[in-house]
C-alpha cells in the first residue's frame, strides 16, 4: 500500500533540534548498532542485551517493550500532537493520571500477550479518569457501555458500578481486545477502530473493500472521522511518548512498580474509615475503588480496597480499627411471598420498628419484588443510618418523593443518577441524602473545565452534564447567562 508522504514542521518544538538520523533496519542497543544483514553471533548479541539497563520508570520500559510501528504522522495525526505540545506542563500532568493504574494495565496486557502500547487507549478514552461518564453512557478509564460491560462480566448493583473499576474494567478490556485482535489478525489499528465503533461496523467497512478490491487495512478503509480520529490520537500519544527525546518531551517519573495494593476488609467498610486511617483524602479512596459507587461497600462478609502501596503497613497494627469495622451490619433482602415483616426480624435478628423505620413503611404490607434494607443485629449500631431511602410504592412520582422529603426535584435526581422524566418502579430504591452523609458530598463532586461551542448555552451544558444552571452560575460567577464560543467554564459534577 503507498501512502502520501507528508511535509510537516511540528508546532512548538523543531525537529531539526535532535537531528533526523536513524538507523531504521538497524538494532540499537546502547548506543551499538547491530546492522541486520550482518551474522551476529548469538554470544554477541546477548553480552550486548545485558548491558540494557532494567527500566526505572514506566515509560522506559513501554519504550523497550513496545512493537513501536513507525507509520507515516498524517495532519489529522500531527494536529493531536500539536495541542500536546503547546503545553507541555499540561501533557506531563496528562500522563500522570495514570500513575495509579498504568503498571497494573501494563501487566495485565502482557499476561495474554498483547500490545503494552494498549495502555494508552484509556487516556484517549478518558484520560485516565475511573469517574469519567460519556454524554452517550460509556463509563470509566475504558468506557464500557453497559451492554458490552455485560459481557466481560462488569456487573452494577445498588452498591457498585464495576465498568467504573479501573482495575475489574481492564480485565474486561484486555478480554476484550484480546478477542478483538483475533477476530482482526492480529491488526492493531483495526483493533482499536472496532474498540471505538464496534466489530460489526468494522466488519461491514472491510467486506464492502473487498467487493470492491480495495485494501481492507485500517488506512484503506473509509471510516467515520470518529473512528478514524480515535486511532489517530492513539498514534500522536504513542509518538509523543515513545519519542519523547525527539519533542523535547520531560516524561512524569512514574516509577515502574506497583502503586497499589489490594486489601481484604471483613464486613461492610466506610470509604471514610478507611481514608481517616490511612491518612488520605477521600477523594484519592473514592479514585482507587470508583466500583463502590456509594459512601461504603457492599454488605458482604469480606470487602475488597485498593489502597496506596506504602501505607499496606499501617494495616499490620494489632489495634488496626479496620480489623473490626463491620458496625453497619445491614443487607438488601427482596421480598417473597410468605414474607412479613415479623418474620423478617426475626430470620435476621431486628425489630419490625426498625425495618419499618429505615425503609420509610407507612404500613405493614409487603410487596413482592420489593427491597428492605434489613440490619442484622439489635445494637444500637443499628440505629445509625448513613444515608436515608425510599422504596418506591404504587403511585409515587419524582415530584411527590421531593415533596414528602422536602428537598428540590433536581437534588433528587442528581443523587440518584435519573433524569426528571424518567418512569419509576415499584421497588425501586432512590437516596434522599440526610445530615449523616454531609461530609461526604465534596468526595461526590469534582470540577471539570468545559469549552463552550458554537451555539451553545447554559441550560444546553446543564443538561448535557446533569447539573443546574444555578450551580454553573454559581461557580463561575456569571453576570448574565451570554456565553462565548472559546469561554472555558467550570463544572462540579458527580464522581459517581
């Protein structure tokens, strides 16, 4: 296949400064060229391969594991490389994102041989951002839809969002290419376009090539610009990284070692608990664990937590409080028939005033289908509800639920994730939010700058982001509510 090769001039750093020497059919092993049509003696070679220095950090080593593929740098490819280099403090605290998940994707993918230089694809996804949710639904440092999300086993509950997992998620995502790769021989680029627009749609573009007798390599295809633009930004970041010294790049020191640990829990464990003991902001607990998508984890005998690797040894204390943390001691028992509130308590050790309590029941009966929050036990423990609940019953609207608990109809909606107009179930549970949680609320929200488009305006990015146009006013102090095209503003959204 020939492709046009294209004059370019990079726009903040020349080239010219390091020169354009290579060796391209050459080996290159500190600083010695082995020219390949020579016989080197296998001897040689490795005297010379023991000599490469271990790598220090992440980036050496993708630099010395990856299959780098020099492909000709196109204009839509140089223009992504461009917007990094005009701000290249910017692009080292781009890279950084991914100081706490990046060894962990690397590992994974070479477990089933795959390309480390996958690795890159969540900061063109995400930029490395668990919390991260697309306009369209993706969620996570890979965007998973929900239904492709499925199908790696990437389950939601009540209690948590595994597709927001960095670490559950690239499992899935690493099945996922792994099988993607397969079905595309091996093809990285084809690969990655069917990652963004899906096999099938690959599939179609490749047969109507073939009717055609067209190339069915990604770059003879005619994809959509989304697609193609997705594979160009991986190949502009790969090119930026791989040949850092070339732009003039200072890489992040990322140290290429684990940076987090997993540790089990007994019981149900507070985010907070563990951040006050650990000596850590929240917000850094909520980023390691974004699966637990509310204050705590789930229920369950054991719970699962990434935390930083250098604070594993807080752990080792005897008096750890962490050992004995199950105070919540609460499940979600859905109703079945013959179930009553008196059988109930007494099967799980509580009282009918407290179920009746925390599950807003007016009366006794029970549906079937419906969800109780159920202590275990009578302590007084019990009596602590960290957040309050409403079991939708029949009749219920978004209105009524906001007007019985007097908070606004958008507060409501915000913190369970719907939209004003969306149909309720019976059974359906929906946070109210109360005193016990407020310490919470900060770890929920994060700022994020938008660049206002043409035709664009406050109530078009309140709704594209799920917020009010008062909390857009607010945060940015805006006299009227006339936006410009360009205009960067702020936005406090939902982590979760």
């Amino acid at each position: 296949m020939e492709r046009r090769i294209l004059k370019f001039k990079l726009l903040i750093i020349s080239l010219f400064i390091y020169g354009c020497n290579s060796v391209p059919e050459d080996l290159v092993f500190n600083d010695k060229v082995i020219n390949q049509t020579n016989t080197v003696s296998t001897m040689q070679v490795n005297k010379i391969i023991e000599a490469v220095p271990e790598p220090v950090n992440i980036w050496e080593y993708l630099k010395q594991k990856s299959n780098y593929d020099d492909v000709e740098i196109n204009e839509q490819t140089l223009k992504y490389m461009n917007r990094h280099l005009q701000n290249l403090e910017l692009f080292e605290t781009y890279l950084n994102k991914s100081e706490y998940f990046i060894f962990h994707i690397i590992k994974e993918l070479e477990k089933e041989n795959l390309p480390i230089e996958l690795a890159f694809i969540p900061f063109v996804e995400s930029d490395y951002d668990p919390f991260s949710i697309s306009p369209s639904g993706a969620v996570g440092i890979w965007q998973f839809m929900p239904t492709t999300g499925s199908l790696f086993n990437l389950n939601k509950s009540w209690w948590s969002e595994d597709r927001h997992d960095a670490f559950k998620s690239t499992e899935a995502a690493v099945g996922y290419f792994s099988y993607l790769l397969k079905r595309f021989d091996d093809d990285i680029y084809l690969a990655i376009a069917a990652y963004n627009g899906g096999p099938t749609y690959l599939d179609r573009q490749i047969k109507r090539n073939k009717r055609r007798g067209l190339g069915t390599d990604f770059w003879s295809l005619n994809l959509s610009n989304q697609a193609t633009d997705y594979v160009y930004k991986f190949i502009a970041l790969r090119e930026l990284v791989i040949n850092s010294e070339k732009y003039g790049i200072k890489l992040p020191d990322i140290p290429f070692e684990p940076r987090v640990i997993r540790i089990d829990i007994p019981g149900q464990v507070e985010i907070l608990t563990i951040s006050e003991h650990l000596g850590l902001k929240p917000e850094l607990i909520y980023k390691l664990n974004a699966g637990y998508t509310k204050w705590a984890s789930a229920p369950t005998e054991m719970s699962s937590f990434y935390i930083p690797i250098e604070k594993n040894s807080l752990l080792d204390d005897p008096n750890n409080p962490l050992n004995s943390i199950n105070k919540i001691n609460w499940i979600s028992h859905v109703v079945q028939s013959g179930d009553s509130l008196w059988k109930l308590a007494e099967k799980y050790g509580t009282e009918v005033t407290i179920i009746e309590q925390i599950n807003y029941l007016d009366d006794s009966l029970l549906t079937i289908g419906m969800t109780l929050l159920i202590p275990l036990s009578k302590s007084e423990s019990n009596n602590f509800i960290p957040f309050e609940m409403h079991v939708v019953s029949e009749g219920d609207t978004l209105w009524s639920i906001a007007d019985k608990y007097k908070i606004e109809m958008r507060d409501l909606t915000r913190m369970n994730n719907i939209s004003s107009n969306e149909y309720l179930q019976l059974g359906q549970q929906l946070s109210i939010g109360n005193k016990n949680i407020h310490r919470n609320i900060e770890s929920r929200k994060r700022t994020i700058l938008y660049s206002v488009k043409q035709g664009d305006n406050l109530y078009k990015i309140a709704d594209l982001f799920d917020v009010s146009v008062k909390s857009i006013n607010e945060i940015n102090a805006l006299s009227d509510n006339r936006l410009k095209p360009g205009q960067i503003i702020k936005i406090a959204i939902r982590a979760f």
